[in-house]
C-alpha cells in the first residue's frame, strides 16, 4: 500500500514537472522567435538553446542564428542534423550548410554539399561556382599570390570590431565597436557594441596614435558604418543606421535601415550632418564611394529590383549639382548573395566584396574592371586579400602610385572579432644567385627557370652581369629553381623548405663545370607566324621510341638539356597543340653550334575542316587500282600524320582521268580508294577514319581535252581532305 501511494506521488511530481518544462519550452520559443524575427540572434540563440527539444524549423533557426554570428562550427553541428531530411528548405540547408563548411576551409564537404544542391538545382550558376570554389585546381589559383603583395596586422586593433578602413588626413579613420561613448549600447544583432566612426594618425616615426572619435559631437550619437571622404568636395559621405521608431522592448530599436549622411570637412571640423537626396525609407542606401571628381557614386540598396540580399548601384551627378535616378550595376557583379563595401580606384577599378561569386569563403574581395560606365571583368583577387573567412573593405590611397592599401577581415590569427591590415607591393621577392661552384664567380646570361609545386612554371629569364636574376612571384607555391649555362651542367634547387624571409627570398645556385648540349627552338603557326604556347614537344630517336618530352613556354619556345652529347645522330620531333595538325619534325643531332645549341624551329598547320592536307597526292599507271611504291611511301606519311592525330578524320578522294565512260570511271575510283582503305588498315588506321569518295571524272586537277600523257597522268590521284578532328 505504501509503495502503491509512493508511485502515485512520484507519477503526479514527474507530471507536473513535465507539464512546468513544456510550459517553459513554450515561452522560451516564444521569446526566441520573436528575437529571430527581428534579427537579434544573439538573444534569440539564448532561448532556442534553454529550449529541451527542438522542432526542425526551431533547428534551422538556430543553425542560422549560429551562422550570422559567425559561430561556423555551431552552425555546421547544427545543419548536419538536418541536411538529410526532405523538407522545403532543403536547398537552403545544403547551401548555407555548404558555406559554413568553407569557412571552415574543409572544401571537400563544401564541395560535396553544393553538389548535392546542384543535383535538384542544375541551373544555379552561382552555386555552380561555389562548387567550382571547393576543387582543387581552381583553391590552387585562388591560393597564389598574384599581386606580389604582402600583409600586415596594425597595432590599433582592438578585441572588438575594428574595420572599413578611409585614408583621411594623415591616418585612417575606420569603423569601430570598442567602447569610446559614455553610453555603452549593445547591438543584439551580434553582441557587440553599436559602431563608432574612429580615427587613429602615424607620428613621424610611422607609429600609430590612439583612437580617438572622429568627431565627437557630429556622429556620436549614430551607429555608424562604411564612409567615403571625397576630396574634391571636402564632403564626408558616411553610412547611418537608422531606427524606424519602432520600439520593440524599451531598450532596442530594430536597427536595420541604411542612410547616407553627409558632412563637410572645414577648417579641420565637421559640419552638421545633411540628408543625402537618393535615400528612401522603402530601401536601404549605404557604404558610398565615389569617383576622383566626385560625379559618380556608388553604393549598396536592397531596392525592389536587385538580384538579391544587397547590390551594387551607380548614380551620376546632373547639371544642376542634384544626382541622378541609380541603376543597378549589373549582373556581372551583383548576385542573390550579397554584394557590399564598394570601392572606386582611378574611376576604371571598383574593388568590392561578395558571397557568391568563385572564392574561398564568406566575402571575398574582387577587382571589376569598368570602361564607359560598363563592367567588363570580374576576378577574385585571391591571398593574401582573401581567406575562408570574411574579407572586406578595401581601401587604397589615390595619391600614391604603388599599390598600398588597407582592408580588413576576420580571419583568424586576428585580434579582434574584426581587425584592419595594410598590404603593399613588395618587387622582386625573389632573388637567384649562379655562380661558378669552384670560383664562386658570378655566372652572366645563365638560364633560370621557376617552377610551383606542380612542377608549373612561374616565371623565366636570364641573370644579368653579376649573376642576378631577381622578379616577383607568389612564394607560397614556389618550390622548384632550374639554372642552366653553356659549358656547366644544369641544377635544379628545391625551395620548399629554404628559410622564406618577410618579403621574399635568397637563391644561390652553384653550377659545375661540364660539356652541354642542348636542343632549342620555337613552335610557330606556319600562316601567323605567331609563336605558340603550351604546344607538346616529344623527343624520339630515329626509331620513334619516346626520349623526352617538355612543352613550348608563353613564348612559344622549347628546350632540351643532353649533357655532352646528344641521344641520336638522327632525332625526331613530335610535336602537337590544340587546334593545329601534329606533325613530326627530323632533326640532325650533329648540326651543334660553338655554343653547344642544336636549333629546331617546327611550324604547325591550323587543323581547318575541308582542307587538303599538305602531302602528295598518289598516282596511278593507267587503267590500274595498284599502289605504285611511290605511292606506298606517300601513304605511309599519311599513316604517320594519322598516328599523330588520332581524332583526325579523312577522306580519301579518287579521281579518273577523262579516258573511259562514266560508270567504269566511278568503279576504277572505288578500287583505287578501296587499296588505300586496305593500305592504312593493314597498318593499323581503323576503316571508320577514312571516309572514301569516288569522282571519276568529275574534278580533274588539270582541265585538258586533248590532255598530254602527263596531263592525265595528274588527274589519276587519290587526294586527302581533313573531315573531322
């Protein structure tokens, strides 16, 4: 009885402690979908996770949360719990879990996720390069160098917010969350403190000063973000986030409308802010730039018309000093993404940040190339301006001619959640050093070559009177240096692991005395006579067995290094390129020059449909469908072009003389092709790769009716035609 009465109360405490956790479950929910709906994620992240057990709406919305507080792992835990069901926001949870995922720099499953989104969505041409981003080829361009650039973290970041960096007087001023008012606001959009526009100046030693506000008075009570100061104006265009007065709790507005202000800079102070006439409280307008003569500017709006989350506007200042209607940049560079920070270079560059286009991950920085008002090239400006995290706000100084800037990221080994680094060129990073191994003379006119790590070359070029051959290249894929002089033999260095000094590194290579010779030339379009790139070049001996092979550089030039003598008196050359007949070429081994150089120049042909290949035709004795052995030596050329070109496709044309009727004329064609067929076959050219026409009569080479023995002695021929290749 007293177990009986035990149970029963314990059954009635468990009912009610359940029925007080699901009436917690039920406000907790409430609280966190309204903070979701207001974008308050950080708050909303509180009650979703006091929740016991979440729905799969409840669970994206967390993973979202996760997602624009940049809690990239949270995210990923969270989307992995609901990439595999079939719901209507599958899409959304593949992509957004595809993107966290290379943040996070594991490529591989980014790769995968968008694969399976592009499954259902084959169209989606953005995601198509987001997929394209995640394999390796296209991560290995990203990752290069191309701009011979190197970056520096500032001393003035703080553990808070610090970027969109603006040149201004002698310093920069910037977008800040470290905490200068007096009244600290919180933003619960992503837990930091409402942005501050700040300002730090170099002393003479090029030290930064102290941030301070940039003005104290003007701006302080704003949350603040990008500004552009235009020069030509003295006219300081900044972004204001705007509350709509719509109060939501009594402590937090919802804070997510975007204003451009303006204040002009006199006499070292800011005047009082003006409204900018293009804003619109059905849109949002922010982060400006405007061109050197401050008649064009460009900005970021969620208006009606845009292509997604923010795009990239233009507006033109009129004759009467008012500005334009704004258009739409375009779909080159605006996307269903977002596209933000905008900056305007030498009026023909605009430098700006996106989430969709090919990258590493999150914003990356990109260089739009505009010509009359026209974008006409979009390229991802890959390391150092870019990681897997988010990369933004470019900013470089028009006054100076070098290529030295600011922008900034959060990626990691940063200080704060935010920060600001400076990148400037750095010339000739790379210095190589050949020398004489004994003498430790330097060697002039040596031959260097620099190769990546996938044995790609990077650059070429001779070493000057001391030795030196110094240029600039991406360091963290250069891992191979080649040098090569008349009379030493060559060397190759690795430099994976030679120590990479800030800004670039020291090559000495030593050379050893010894004879050389080498083969050399240029692969040439035998119409153009243009030199031909990344043409295939195999070295055989006189038996066509496989020696070497290399290919043509940019400029169309190769080389094989032998030693002290070459391989074979008797060399061959087959040499191919995209587009163009292979062919081989002979060459004499012992035609060496006093520098020790055997120089082969090989012109190829454009493969062109309908053309007649360039061999002699063969012949016929009269009223025969024999081969002649002249003939035969003629086809076994046609049998080597073929070899060389396997997708070649050709047509065997026969022809007739005018003795004979017609229909024996036509039957005489087709025994005369049908031994070339038997010919190339018993060589080993499949039937379906020669296509046979009988003519007869019909096409003579020599147009003669009282024709001389010669006369039809050209008209009885088999001619080759290229079909297909």
């Amino acid at each position: 009885m007293k177990f009986t009465i035990v149970l029963i109360l314990l059954l009635q405490l468990l009912s009610q402690t359940i029925v007080f956790a699901q009436s917690h479950d039920t406000k907790f929910m409430k609280k966190a979908n309204e903070y979701f709906e207001r974008s308050d994620y950080i708050l909303a992240i509180d009650y979703f996770e006091k929740v016991n057990k979440l729905d799969i709406i409840s669970e994206y919305k967390l993973a979202y949360s996760y997602q624009h507080t940049l809690q990239y792992l949270e995210a990923v835990r969270v989307y992995e719990k609901l990439v595999n069901f079939n719901w209507e926001l599958s899409d959304e949870v593949l992509l957004n879990y595809g993107l966290m995922l290379k943040s996070l720099e594991q490529y591989n499953k980014a790769g995968k996720a968008f694969q399976r989104y592009l499954f259902k969505n084959p169209r989606d041409h953005e995601v198509r390069d987001l997929y394209l981003s995640c394999q390796s080829n296209q991560l290995r361009k990203l990752k290069r160098n191309r701009f011979n650039v190197i970056v520096e973290g500032l001393s003035f970041n703080s553990e808070q917010k610090d970027f969109s960096p603006l040149i201004f007087d002698s310093g920069i001023a910037f977008c800040s969350s470290r905490p200068l008012r007096k009244k600290l606001t919180v933003h619960n959009r992503d837990g930091y403190s409402f942005i501050n526009l700040v300002k730090v100046d170099k002393s003479k030693l090029g030290a930064y000063t102290d941030v301070q506000l940039l003005d104290k008075d003007i701006f302080s009570n704003h949350h603040v973000g990008p500004s552009y100061f235009d020069k030509s104006s003295n006219m300081l265009y900044v972004t204001i986030n705007v509350d709509k007065n719509e109060v939501i709790d009594g402590e937090n507005f919802d804070i997510h409308h975007l204003e451009i202000r303006t204040a002009k800079y006199k006499d070292g102070q800011f005047q009082k802010m003006s409204d900018f006439e293009l804003n619109n409280k059905e849109f949002s307008v922010g982060h400006p730039t405007l061109t050197k003569d401050g008649n064009t500017i460009y900005f970021i709006s969620d208006m009606s018309d845009g292509k997604g989350g923010t795009d990239i506007y233009v507006s033109h200042r009129n004759l009467s000093g008012g500005w334009d209607p704004p258009y739409n940049i375009g779909e080159m560079i605006n996307t269903s993404g977002n596209e933000v920070f905008p900056f305007i270079y030498n009026d023909s560059t605009l430098f700006f940040s996106s989430d969709r286009h090919i990258g590493l991950g999150g914003l990356d920085i990109y260089k739009a190339n505009i010509r009359n008002n026209r974008v006409v090239s979009v390229e991802n400006m890959g390391y150092p301006f870019n990681s897997s995290k988010d990369d933004f706000g470019l900013a470089i100084d028009h006054d100076i001619e070098e290529f030295n800037g600011y922008f900034s990221s959060n990626r990691d080994g940063g200080t704060g959640a935010d920060d600001i680094y400076r990148f400037r060129e750095v010339p000739d990073n790379i210095s190589v050093l050949v020398v004489d191994s004994l003498t430790k003379e330097p060697l002039p006119n040596s031959s260097v070559i620099l190769f990546d790590c996938a044995k790609e070359e990077i650059s070429n070029g001779v070493t000057d009177d001391k030795g030196f051959y110094a240029t600039s290249i991406d360091l963290h894929d250069f891992c191979q240096v080649e040098a090569m002089q008349m009379g030493y033999i060559p060397k190759i260095i690795n430099t994976e692991y030679l120590e990479k000094e800030f800004g670039g590194m020291y090559v000495i290579i030593d050379l050893v005395k010894g004879n050389q010779i080498r083969m050399e030339g240029d692969i040439i379009d035998e119409n153009t006579k243009e030199k031909i790139p990344n043409a295939t070049i195999a070295l055989q001996d006189s038996k066509y067995i496989h020696l070497n092979k290399t290919s043509s550089n940019q400029f169309g030039h190769y080389q094989f290094i032998f030693g002290d003598k070459a391989p074979d008196q008797t060399l061959n050359l087959n040499v191919s390129a995209s587009g163009y007949l292979a062919k081989d070429a002979s060459v004499n081994a012992n035609n060496v020059s006093l520098d020790g150089v055997i120089r082969r120049d090989v012109y190829l042909k454009r493969m062109i449909k309908n053309d007649l290949l360039e061999i002699e035709n063969i012949y016929y004795p009269f009223d025969k469908a024999y081969l002649t052995p002249e003939a035969k030596v003629i086809l076994n050329d046609l049998h080597r072009i073929m070899v060389n070109n396997p997708s070649l496709i050709v047509e065997l044309g026969s022809h007739c003389d005018i003795r004979g009727s017609d229909d024996y004329n036509i039957d005489l064609s087709r025994r005369r092709a049908e031994s070339v067929i038997s010919y190339l076959n018993a060589k080993g050219i499949k039937t379906r790769r020669l296509v046979y026409q009988f003519y007869g009569e019909k096409v003579n080479a020599v147009d003669c009716i009282s024709c001389t023995e010669s006369q039809h002695q050209l008209n009885r021929r088999t001619e080759f035609k290229i079909l297909d290749y």
